[in-house]
C-alpha cells in the first residue's frame, strides 16, 4: 500500500475523503490533517472522539488530543480537556512553542479561550443515556477501548514533509483525570520527516509501556520495512506484556515511511484502517491477525455490511 493519508477505523473513511480533496486543492499536510481529524470530532455518531464521545465515571467528557510536526519535531498536546469543540487545533497550535506545548485540564482550557477556540457542551443526550446504563457495572481494572473504533489517527506525508494528529475521549467510564497514550508524544504519535510516522489506537496504559509509535519509527530509521515494523513491535511488546504475566488489551498501529508506504498491525482478530492512495482514491483496508500472523487484505461488500463498529 502506498498513500499519502492513513488513518485508524472505518469511522474515518469521510475524513480521509476530506483530506484528500484538500490535498488536491493545494492545502498544505497540516491543513489536510487537522481538518480530517475534525471532521471525526464533530461526528456525534462516534463516540470515541469529540463531539458524542462517552464520558467518564463522573458523566464528564474528557477529551485529549495531539499533533506533531515532523519536519520540526514540534509537538502539541492538551489532555483532559472539557467542552473545547476541536481539541486537535488547539494541539496543533501548542506544536510551534519551543516551550509550554503540552497543557492540561484548567489550563488548556484558559489557553484555548485566550486563542479564541471555540467552545460546546459535548456530551450528547445519547452518550448521556449510554452513561446511565452503565454507571452501576463499572470495574475499573477491566475497561476496554471502545469496540469498533477507537482514537482517531490520522498520518499525512505529502512526499518532502510528514505529521500526525490524533484525537480521542479515552476510556469509557474512566476515572477523571485519566489520560492515555493519545496526547504523548512517542506513545500515542511520532513523526519524522526523514523517516516516517507512526500512531496508535487501543488501551492507552498497554501503549505506553513501549512507547509504541517512537519505537515504530526507530524501526524505520533502521530500514525495516513499514508493514514489518508494525508488526514487530507489536509483537515483541506484547511477548514482553505476557512475560510480566499482564494481558493487555486492544491495541493497533498504523505507520507510513516517507516513500509513502503503509503498515499496520493489530492484536485484535480485525483492524479497519482508511488509505488515501497515490490516485487519489480512499481505499478501507482491514489488519487481520490470525494465531499471531498478520495479513492486510480489502474487506468484502459483505464484511462492510456486517460491520458494527461505527
């Protein structure tokens, strides 16, 4: 696969679409990402990111969200923000400060107003139902990713530059104040303009314990291909997992090296992912993994039929 856009889950098939129509109207990467990651935060039908997403324990929407720059290595993040419409242009905003980049709770908020971003009450009346059905079963030790989709991750590369954005709700029912792998860079993103991107999707606290994305990218550095870098890491975290005796829980990556290929690996039986190829076509691919072989493969009318994820 070759493309100039991926991005994590079915969900973000319209979004991609976006991206590359910017692209072909001579938007720059940064404009073509941001505004695909968007139009996922402002969808209420997904309830992983933005605008609908699934509150915490507390019935509050925390939202986290990041953005990095590969040509400059400049990262921006906010973590458990409330009621900012489009957290990922706040993060992206933060990435060209040398300084003071990553914010959180109160005082990104306080900065997002200063900036004039715009602000909305995101808990929709759905996902406030959802929250009421499920306040008394909360085990805190055993919550999951959202089935179906996850973080949003978008990755661009336009061929001399490369970035990535991400943006999420994190866990549902989780504590306040939890933050995931999402808004850190390394974790949850990494770009490099002279090696590639990589970003993640799942459960935030097994991602961090290998710093995923970076160590995606130091494979890349090494001349590994993408699609093996992927699933090597992936791997080779989650044997390390097992020998701690801890069973993690969802998690996928996407990546792309600067020649425009594609990767991505799972530890879920399905991964659907969205590519904005080299025609300009928006392609769904879905990752699978059987007994710990990875294949990538075009979904069938029927498996996009049968779907429930979004």
């Amino acid at each position: 696969m070759k493309g100039y856009l991926v991005a994590t889950w079915k969900m973000a098939f319209e979004s991609i679409q976006k991206g590359q129509n910017l692209l072909k109207e001579g938007a720059t990467i940064h404009k073509a990402v941001i505004e695909a990651v968007k139009t996922v935060e402002n969808n209420p039908l997904y309830h992983s990111v933005g605008y609908g997403a699934l509150p915490n324990c507390d019935g509050e929407v925390e939202l986290d969200a990041a953005y990095m720059d590969g040509d400059t290595l400049g990262f921006g993040g906010v973590m458990g923000v409330k009621n900012i419409k489009n957290p990922i242009e706040v993060a992206y905003d933060l990435c060209h400060y040398k300084r003071n980049s990553l914010l959180t709770a109160g005082g990104a908020e306080e900065y997002a107003r200063k900036r004039g971003y715009e602000f909305s009450d995101m808990l929709t009346d759905e996902a406030k139902m959802r929250y009421e059905e499920q306040q008394k079963n909360i085990d805190m030790e055993q919550l999951e990713a959202y089935g179906g989709h996850d973080t949003v991750c978008i990755i661009g590369n336009n061929g001399s530059s490369i970035a990535c954005g991400v943006s999420t709700s994190g866990l549902f029912m989780k504590l306040p104040g939890r933050v995931g792998d999402s808004p850190l860079i390394g974790s949850g993103c990494y770009a490099d303009s002279e090696i590639g991107a990589a970003a993640a999707t799942g459960v935030g606290e097994d991602i961090m314990k290998g710093c995923l994305s970076f160590a995606i990218v130091e494979k890349l550095k090494h001349q590994v291909p993408v699609q093996q870098a992927c699933e090597d890491v992936l791997n080779e975290h989650i044997a390390r997992l097992n020998r701690s005796g801890h069973c993690p829980g969802s998690i996928s990556v996407i990546a792309m090296d600067m020649d425009h290929n594609i990767g991505a690996a799972t530890n879920q039986n399905a991964f659907p992912f969205v590519v904005g190829d080299m025609e300009g076509n928006t392609v769904l691919y879905i990752a699978i993994n059987e007994d710990n072989k990875m294949s990538v493969i075009r979904p069938t009318q029927a498996w996009i039929d049968a779907y429930e994820g979004d």
